[in-house]
C-alpha cells in the first residue's frame, strides 16, 4: 500500500548456536536475504515495514511481511534452508507481529531513527537452533530503539 507509513523493525536472535546461517526469507523459499553465520553472540536483523492506517491493530506489509491481516510475522531460515548445503539443520522461525501495539508503533515512529526492537530466543532447550514460532526472550518485549 503506497503512502503507508514505514516502520524499521530490528529483529535480536538471542545468542543462536555458533557456526549456523540464517536469512530472512522474502515472499518466496528462494528468496532470501541478508545471510549471516552466527558467531554465538546476538544476531541482529534489521526489516523495513510499512504500517497500514487504521483498523483496532497496526497491520504490517511489505517484502519480508508474512501472513494474513491479523497474523503477521517476519520468516527467518536456517541451515540448508538459509543456503547452507552442509548443514544438518533444515528449519525456519516465525516472528510474529500480533502483539505490536499501535502505541508502540507511534513511539518508534516519533523517535528520530526509531525501531521497534523485539527480542527472541534462538536456542532450543538441546542448544539446536530454535524453530517454529519464536518465543520471546526473558527481556525481549517489543521496545523502541535507535535503528543501528
């Protein structure tokens, strides 16, 4: 929707086992974008949206957005399905969107380079890397952040 007002999303893999790659995935499985290996620290993705006027919550749209109005989420691949061939791991992470508020989506808006900073677990209770829908970590509800 053109003359949506954008929103940067910035997407914390609370320290995801080292030595794996991730992307975020576009509209497509093939499409794929800004890859990265983890070191074993936090991983940062960082995803423009556009936020959609009006309705009782923000709707978010744009490439990387997923989902049905009301369910969105942000798709992160890993191993083989981020392009790594030699992994043993085949798996995606939903980040969903749902419990982004509008006053939340306005206060990063205000902040000048403002994100909206949501922070995840990215490490399975084996140490494999987290799958499905991601589970918020400990101190990772939705806040408002300086975008880098």
């Amino acid at each position: 929707m053109p003359g949506a007002p954008e929103l940067n999303l910035r997407i914390v893999l609370a320290e995801p086992p080292e030595g794996v790659r991730y992307c975020l995935q576009r509209r497509s499985r093939a499409d794929c974008v800004d890859h990265a290996t983890s070191s074993g620290g936090d991983m940062v993705f960082h995803v423009p949206v556009r936020v959609k006027p009006g309705g009782e919550a923000p709707d978010f749209l744009g490439p990387m957005v997923r989902g049905r109005p009301g369910d969105r989420h942000i798709a992160i691949l890993i191993g083989t399905l981020a392009g790594d061939e030699g992994s043993c791991w085949t798996r995606g992470l939903k980040i969903r969107l749902l419990r982004i508020s509008w006053a939340q989506v306005e206060a990063a808006q205000a902040t000048p380079g403002g994100a909206l900073q949501g922070r995840f677990i990215a490490r399975a209770r084996d140490g494999s890397p987290a799958c499905a829908t991601a589970k918020v970590a400990e101190d990772g509800a939705w806040r408002t952040v300086p975008s880098r």
